[in-house]
C-alpha cells in the first residue's frame, strides 16, 4: 500500500478569493486512483492532515489539484501540479504549494512477522540477562569462598 497524507498549505502560498476567505481542498490522483481532502471553509492558511492509502501502481508521480470551493459555482482549480512518488519509509516533503507525506505501508503480514521477531529476541534477552545474573551470583560466591579461604590460612 502507498500512503500519501496532506498537511497543510506552505505559508509562502497565497491563493486569495475575491470576496473572501479561501474555502480549500485538495485533489489527490495516483494511477487509477483519486482522493480528496475536507474543504477548509474561510481558510487562507488550512491544516488538512488527512492521510490516504493508495494500492501501489508503476506510476511515477501523483497529481495534486488545489481547489477553491465555491458554494454556488463550479469549484475553481488554483493550482495543479504533480510530485515524483517516494516509496520507502514515510516521510514529510515540502512541495512547491503542500507539505506532505509518503511512503510505503509494511504490508500486516509482515508487521505479524516482525511482532514475532522482536517477541524472539526479547526472550533471549532475558535469558541472556537471567544468566549473566546467575553468573554474578556464584562470581560473587566463588569470591567469598577465595577470600573465607584466605583468612582461615
């Protein structure tokens, strides 16, 4: 799965409505695949971070539409442009009109599997950890019984 989440509108971008507020939100499209955010009413600086799953595709870019909604008209695009996909880890971009987020989500299975993993070496640990202490212990036995010897030579 590829995740690909809207933050928020860079501060530097200024979309202006003519008699108001902007009321913005954005259009998310990968492959075959199409998204969109809440609208953001009487918003010039809107937060969305709203996060969308995509199925993975061969598609090198995904296209992201800045749209002004308009209550009794057509909603105006202010801005279209695409950004190249990052797979791999999730992480935060900042694009010319968004900061954003993408990556590839680890398929569940392979989550289960890592669980299962760490659930391993944590109980080596502490089998690690048990005998390390029980070694301690009779280090610190074999120690009086050299120094009892000691003194009774």
């Amino acid at each position: 799965m590829f995740y690909f989440k809207v933050n928020h509108l860079n501060k530097s971008t200024k979309f202006r409505d003519w008699l108001s507020s902007n009321d913005l939100f954005v259009l998310i499209k990968y492959s075959n695949q199409t998204r969109r955010t809440t609208v953001k009413w009487n918003n010039n600086n809107p937060t969305w971070n709203e996060g969308f799953l995509f199925d993975e595709s061969d598609e090198k870019t995904i296209v992201l539409a800045i749209y002004d909604e308009d209550a009794y008209s057509k909603s105006e695009k202010v801005q279209e442009y695409a950004v190249n996909i990052k797979n791999g880890e999730i992480k935060k971009y900042k694009t010319k009109y968004l900061e954003i987020e993408m990556g590839t989500m680890v398929p569940q299975s392979n989550l289960l599997e890592s669980e299962k993993k760490i659930k391993e070496y944590e109980k080596l640990s502490n089998d690690m950890k048990n005998k390390v202490e029980k070694l301690n212990d009779e280090k610190s036995s074999a120690k009086d019984f050299l120094n009892k010897a000691i003194a009774y030579l």
